[in-house]
C-alpha cells in the first residue's frame, strides 16, 4: 500500500473519475482500500481531491433512480464537506481541453470531460478503472487502480 500512496501524494491533486467514487462510496473489494487512502492522504492535507462535476451528475442519476435520498445527503456531505474534496466546475477551459482529447486520442466525451476537468484543474493524476483511459491518457497520469490491486496483492 505504501507504493500506491506514494504515488497518489505525488501528484499532489487528483481527479477521482466516478468507478472510484462509487468503490470508496459502496466500500465495494478489493479497490475500497485504495481509495480509502486517497481519501485519508487528503485528510492528512497531503493531497487534493478534486471530483468533476461530470462525476456528480453520474453519481446522481443512479441516486435518484434508486430513490436513495439518504445516500444523496452523505454524497452532499462527501462532496460538501470531507477535508480535502472540492468539486470542479465544468468551465471553457475544461471543456477545450476534453475537445483536444476527444479528438486526440478518440476518448468517449464523457472520459474526454473528466480527464478535461483534471488538465483544466492542474491535477498530477486522474483515479479510476477504465482500461481505455488507462491505456490512450498520459498527461495528466491515469492511475488505473487494477494495476495497483495486483501490485498490492503481490506485496501482500
């Protein structure tokens, strides 16, 4: 673990793409633990978290589909008020940098607008578990947390 949480306070602030929400949200295994020390390094005032507003919108839906206000009030008090945590608009720059993705690297819009909204906000890494944002963005970093999952159990 210690390797992981290395790496994530080098970056000094990160995006946290929604898989990764949602895993440290449902503590879902095995990567509730990796992002539970996101979260504790930016308690401890070593990181940033930054969550786009993409994100939110994402979390939501399912939320209000499931008719889960209780979980909607602790997602507001995550995103309100956790140490740490602060949501990114999606502003024009944000957005110019998701259209030079897109068009780059053949991103999905809504990958383009995360990784965007992590450009846009000075961010050193982007958090999450999709593969094809793992494979295609480089700048910044796209920590993809299976990698880290298998590094960890390996040490274990």
């Amino acid at each position: 673990m210690s390797a992981w949480l290395a790496r994530v306070a080098a970056a000094r602030r990160v995006v946290l793409d929604t898989n990764a929400l949602i895993y440290f949200l449902d503590r879902t295994e095995p990567y509730f633990p990796l992002v539970a020390g996101v979260f504790g390094l930016a308690e401890d005032g070593a990181i940033e978290i930054v969550v786009p507003t993409l994100a939110e919108t994402e979390l939501l839906v399912g939320l209000i589909r499931a008719d889960d206000p209780h979980a909607q009030a602790r997602l507001g008090l995550l995103l309100d008020h956790f140490p740490g945590v602060t949501v990114a608009p999606l502003d024009r720059a944000a957005a110019q940098a998701a259209a030079r993705l897109r068009a780059d690297f053949g991103l999905s819009t809504p990958d383009a607008l995360l990784v965007g909204t992590a450009s846009a906000a000075g961010c050193g890494a982007v958090i999450g578990n999709d593969q094809l944002c793992a494979m295609r963005v480089v700048e910044p970093a796209y920590l993809y947390l299976s990698d880290y999952v298998s590094t960890e159990e390996q040490g274990a």
